[in-house]
C-alpha cells in the first residue's frame, strides 16, 4: 500500500492538501520534521499515514486527554487500530494496552507527557519497535509560547533514554519564530523538513464588535444562527454563569464548561455540545483544546483573550469542515482591565526560576497588548493576526468587519501633534482618560481635581469629543507613536516617532468608517454554507441524512461528525450515489466507513430517488457540472510547484524585482493544468529558512532585514511606492538573486 491508497481507503479523500505530502515525505524518507498548520489544514494526516506505512509503533504525545479519546476514536472508526494511556485509564487498562501494543496490536498510541518518565513505560518503549514519536501542539515545549508546558521538557529525557531514536515529528497550528527556533532547538530536531504552510483559515469570518449591551448581542446572534452549533469564550466563570442563566431564560438549548464544575459535570456537559443534544457551549479558556467537532459554525468571544495566540487558536475552533465560518469578539475596554487583574494574579510556576517566571510575564504583558491592539486597529484584521505570525499578504482580506466597511481617511498629524504635547506636558502622569478629558476641554470632578485645566494644552482639541481623541489615541498607541505602562494604571508615554511626529518627519493618517453606527452594528447574517447549493430537493435530503446520522451517533454513542461530516454529507446530495462504487467516491467515505455505514445512507438516498439520478443543486447542470466537478478534481491533483530547465530558460530576468513579481513571473512559466502557484510568500519563507533575509518587529513596526548571505546573494533592501502613494522599505532582489530562486525550483 502507498500514501495514495491509504490516504483513500482510511480517509475517504483522493487527494492531499497544501504541504500534507512534503511532511509525509520527509518521514517516510526518514527525517525529522515540523509542521507549522493551521487548525483545519489537516496536521493529523501528515504522521498518520506514515505510521501506517512503516515498521513498528507511532507513539504520540498529546496534552489533553479529550484530544486523545477524540483522535483515537476517529482513528478506530477510519479502522485503525489505535490506543490512548493517560490517566483516565486503570492501571490494569494501561498494562492491557501495552501489552497489545507489545504485540502489535497498535500501530498509533497517544500518551500524555507525563506518562513518559513512568518505569512501565519506559521499560516498554524500550523494547517495542517505535519507528516515530510525533510531538502534538508542540509550542508547548517552548517557555515563548503562551502556552508552556514543562512536562513537555520530558520528551527530550524519553528520546535521549530510548536505546534507539526514532524520527521526531512535530506538529503545531501557532508558532511564532521565536516558537519555531525553540521548538527545533529544545526537541533536538535533525536536519529536520520545516514546513509553514500559512496561519490564513479563508473561510473565517473576523469581526470585532463594541456592542453596549453585550447580552443582547449574543442572544440576537444565537438567534439568527438556529440550529447552528457555536462556542462563546468569557473570560471568567461568573461571565459563564450569568450569560449561560441569560440564555436559558430565552429558551435557547445552552450548556456551559469551566474549572468551577465538577469534573463529571464537565464531562456532562462537553458530550451534550459534542453529541448536538445543546448547540450552544458557554466556558472558559479552559474548553476546547482537543475538541474535534468539525460543525461548530461560530466562535464569539464575549470578552477579549489574553493573546493572539490564545484568540486564533480558540476562534479556530469554527469551522473545521472547511465551511463558513464566523469568529467575533466584542470588546470592551474593561476588558483590559480583566485580562490584566487575571495576569497580576496568575500563578507562579514552581518548576521555573524568579527570572524565568518575569520574563513569562513580561511576555504575557506583550501578548496583551498586541491582543488590545487588534482590537483597536483600523486595518485588515486577517492581516493583523498573519503578520503577528510573520505572514504577509495583500493588506485587505476582504472577508472581516474591517473590510466590509467604507472608510474615509483623514490627515490627523495636528491633532496627534497636541496629544503629544499634552502627554509631555503632563509628564506621562495620566492614562487615556485624564489626557482626552484634558484635551475636550472637560470639566468634571475628577480632572478638577487633577487642576488639569492649567495646562496648556487643555481644550486644545475642543472640536472634538472625548471619544473621537481615544480613537485618535488608540490609532497612535498602534502605530507605536505611543505605549503604556505594564501597569494596572497604563499611563500614556511617548516613543521615538512621537518626536518624529511633532519635528513634521511623520504623518498621522486615520481611516474612519463613514457610517460609524455600523461598528456597534446588529450581528452580521450568516455566511454562505456549503449547503447552501443545495436546492429544496437537495435540502430535504441533507435533513434526511442527517437525521440518519444522528440515530447512528446515538446507537453507538459517538459524536455525529465522527460518523459522516456535513461535507460529506452535501457531496452526497451533489453526487447522489447509488451503488457502492459511487458511494466511494464521495469525498470522506473510506472503505471502512462504507463497510460500517455505506449501505445505510445509500438505503436513505434511494428511498428518497426512487433509485433515479436527479439534480439536487444550483448552478452547472448535466455535462457542464461533470466538466465542473473534473476541473476541480484536476487543480486539487496538481503537483506542487516547479519549472522544467526549459521554462527556466524563458524567465525574464530583470536589474531588480521585488518578491510578489518574481511570483507572478515564475507563475507564468509553469505547467497551468498540471502545476500549482507559487506565492511571493513561499519564497520569502525559503530566504528566511537560508538566513538570508527576515523581517521582525523592532520599536513596535515590523522592518525588513537583509543579512550579510543575503547580500552576498543579491538581495537589497530599497524604497517602493504603495497604491496610497507612501514610500516604504522591501526587499528587492538582482539578477543574481532571481537566478539562484529559479533555479531552485527547477526539475525534471
């Protein structure tokens, strides 16, 4: 069997996605390597298949015991023999486990970090033939990652007390560089294949909203997504508890989870979401990682999340399916404050030192404000949170709540100007609230207090309101004009471009929304589905199977999506199969789903057909959808990107070319039907991975670096233009540079 045929016959799928076969690859060739995907893009997949293919046991390392049941369940129905030692396990359970493991019985267990340093299991992975050990949500090895773990340090222990080491894998949705380094670095990875697929999920939906009444908000969202399953994140259990009472008030199926209930509530209350006997979960941070449900149509955040690491990996949680999905956070400005008692109050690790436990909490404090900042900008928010990751794309995604507004933009330098002066004047003794009172010219009690009304600047910005000069102030404090304390008191101070500003060496320009009621607006409609190209014919058979689905879930007790995916349940209506081979070609039945349900579903769609083929969708009809559906097949079996040495020859070599334009030109040669696109992101990843060229945030900006290889292979950091008319630095590339990137993409 090969990659292809397993793929198909455990997956369903025919083919793989972005990046899955250069990891699957690498490991089967027998290096080490590190995934970097997001959630959804398919990590999973990349070592198990090649567990399957090799010799002897994959043994997987995995944080959380709901994530272990979760994948070991899908695995067993995939009909993969699979186990999981952790806790919720007897000792007698565990010592059954491996001893079938012993004899072959497994070829993927998971295991908890903690499990590793344990004599039993040690003594019996040192006898067992363990071709791999794959690291799960491996950030948590690293103490830059926001969620460190340091029983994770004993996986490098484990390796070093195996009599023979076997490939290391590692996997991970968010890393940042410094993440990645350390992973690579503390794990001991050799020559390993790094992989960074990109952090972007397309069909999410980013919106941030400030709505007065936050309950209301929620209530009317749930509402105009009935029968949709979501998860809304608070950041305390009191937030959970009231929200949740709120809602069983409105006579909406609600469950709720945090570290308050019992853990048998918890249990409860996870399988009621999990199994869709309740839609709607209500928790804390302390839900979802490892939760598997691929339905979940939204994330709302009811209050702000500590990073953005946290946030992208909780709203990451819709849409798993690859369907449409919405992730909304409405925010507040208490919401800072929160999220800052909550920091002020965490505990200390014990296993780390006084020094090491600061700089965890000067990084908290980072995070935080990168998190506010997000919030509060003005710009794309996909883009924000891909270039927190050190993604960069066009600057509009045009699918986030940023991008669907009309903007004006509006020169603010005279105004910033006197939010300067009036900082500096008051000595950086005041916060948001003192300084835009002292420039409205405001005159209750509190700023009487302060005598603000002696200083020069007061009322100096008397044209506008208080809240128009926290918005002015916020967009500074993003751009990096301005920064706070790490403090409860957050008191305004000025940066270096703050003097930039005020010498007239830096413009200030602002968008404003031309409608600005729209930013507090009602709960956005929901998004196109999948689903929704179905016609009434097609619906009423989604329904029926979907009815079906469920009364299997329930006959066996597993969670409906681990039977059949909605996907795959839409392609069914699309496809309408009525004998076995049909069945197989529906995207996500594999042979062992077919051999356990197949007959079934196909019973259903044939007592709703009459056992005859009939359009059950919009668009294409007869050959024109069938020439549709091939064209499709046909760009997702495309290889991966390369020219022939012939094409190569054709490349129209320039004094300089910036990276998106060697893209476009590199594009233009390649085999269309057969080849897929490169991107200008791609290639600057390789130059990264050289050590040629990077690009990090310094003073707060993001600036592009060239190093001393990356000059002597001919890149150069000059000025270019943007649409707007604004000059900015980019890495440009000579002749010689765009030869060596040619090349590198040639084969044969």
């Amino acid at each position: 069997m090969d990659k292809y045929e397993a793929l198909k016959k455990y997956f369903g799928y025919d083919t793989y996605r972005d990046g899955q076969e250069i990891l699957i690859d690498a490991i089967l060739n027998g290096r080490d390597a590190l995934g970097i995907m997001p959630t959804g893009a398919g990590k999973s997949i990349c070592y198990q298949i090649p567990a399957l293919l090799m010799q002897g046991i994959t043994l997987v390392v995995s944080p959380l015991i709901s994530l272990m049941k979760d994948q070991v369940q899908a695995l067993n129905q995939a009909g993969i023999h699979a186990a999981y030692i952790n806790s919720s396990l007897t000792e007698n359970q565990i010592s059954k486990a491996l001893t079938l493991a012993s004899r072959g019985q497994y070829k993927i267990i998971y295991v908890a970090p903690e499990r590793l340093e344990t004599y039993g299991f040690l003594e019996f992975a040192r006898g067992a033939d363990i071709s791999m050990l794959t690291i799960d949500e491996a950030h948590c090895i690293s103490q830059w990652g926001q969620d460190f773990r340091p029983s994770y340090l004993k996986i490098v222990q484990f390796i070093n007390a195996l009599g023979k080491r076997p490939i290391i894998s590692a996997f991970t949705a968010t890393a940042t560089e410094n993440v990645k380094e350390d992973i690579v670095c503390v794990l001991g990875l050799q020559k390993p294949e790094l992989l960074v697929t990109g952090f972007d999920r397309k069909n999410l939906y980013f919106a941030v909203e400030t709505p007065s009444k936050k309950d209301a908000y929620v209530t009317d969202y749930i509402n105009t997504h009935v029968d949709e399953s979501g998860i809304i994140y608070c950041a305390t259990r009191k937030n959970v508890d009231a929200l949740y009472e709120k809602l069983k008030l409105s006579q909406i199926s609600v469950t709720k989870y945090h570290a308050g209930l019992t853990n048998e509530e918890r249990q409860l209350n996870q399988e009621d979401f999990i199994y869709d006997r309740c839609p709607v979960m209500i928790a804390t941070n302390a839900f979802g990682m490892g939760i598997d449900k691929s339905n979940v149509r939204y994330v709302i955040h009811y209050n702000m999340p500590q990073s953005i690491e946290n946030y992208y990996q909780e709203a990451g949680r819709a849409g798993r399916d690859g369907e449409p999905s919405e992730c909304i956070l409405l925010y507040s400005a208490q919401d800072v404050m929160i999220n800052r008692f909550l920091l002020d109050n965490k505990e200390q690790n014990p296993e780390m030192t006084y020094e090491q436990n600061e700089a965890v909490r000067e990084r908290d404090e980072q995070r935080l404000q990168a998190m506010n900042y997000y919030c509060l900008t003005t710009g794309c928010l996909r883009e924000y949170i891909l270039n927190y990751f050190g993604e960069y794309g066009s600057g509009a995604c045009g699918n986030c709540s940023v991008c669907g507004q009309d903007y004006d933009t509006v020169d603010m330098t005279e105004q910033a100007k006197k939010v300067i002066f009036c900082i500096s004047e008051t000595r950086g003794r005041y916060g948001i609230n003192v300084i835009a009172g002292t420039l409205s010219g405001n005159d209750r009690a509190k700023l009487r207090e302060y005598n603000v009304s002696s200083y020069q600047s007061f009322a100096s910005l008397s044209d506008m309101n208080e809240v128009e000069i926290k918005q002015l102030i916020n967009h500074m404090l993003v751009e990096g004009i301005l920064d706070v304390t790490k403090d409860k008191y957050a008191l305004l101070r000025l940066t270096g471009k703050a003097r930039d500003v005020s010498g007239g060496q830096q413009t200030v320009i602002m968008k404003k929304p031309k409608n600005a009621s729209v930013t507090a607006g009602n709960p956005p409609k929901a998004s196109a589905r999948r689903s929704d190209i179905l016609n009434s014919r097609g619906l009423e058979l989604f329904d029926n199977l979907r009815r079906l689905r469920a009364l299997l879930a329930r006959k066996e007790a597993l969670p409906p999506y681990l039977i059949f995916s909605d996907k795959t349940l839409v392609d069914m209506c699309v496809k309408l199969p009525l004998n076995m081979s049909q069945m197989l070609n529906v995207s996500g039945v594999g042979q062992n789903k077919y051999e356990r349900y197949g007959e079934e579903f196909l019973d259903e769609i044939k007592s709703f057909t009459n056992g005859v083929w009939e359009k059950m969708y919009f668009g294409e009809t007869g050959e024109a959808a069938a020439i549709v559906a091939a064209q499709s097949m046909a760009n997702a079996k495309k290889k991966d990107f390369y020219i022939t040495n012939e094409q190569a020859q054709n490349f129209p070599y320039a004094e300089k070319y910036y990276v998106t334009e060697i893209a476009e030109k590199l594009n233009n040669l390649r085999a269309a039907e057969t080849v897929k696109k490169i991107s200008g992101a791609e290639i600057f990843r390789n130059m990264q991975s050289k050590g040629y060229a990077d690009e990090k945030t310094i003073d707060g900006f993001r600036q592009k670096l060239v190093y001393d290889a990356g000059k002597e292979a001919g890149l150069f950091i000059d000025m270019r233009m943007s649409k707007k008319g604004t000059e900015y630095e980019d890495i440009f590339y000579n002749e010689k540079a765009q030869r060596m990137i040619v090349e590198g993409y040639v084969r044969e």
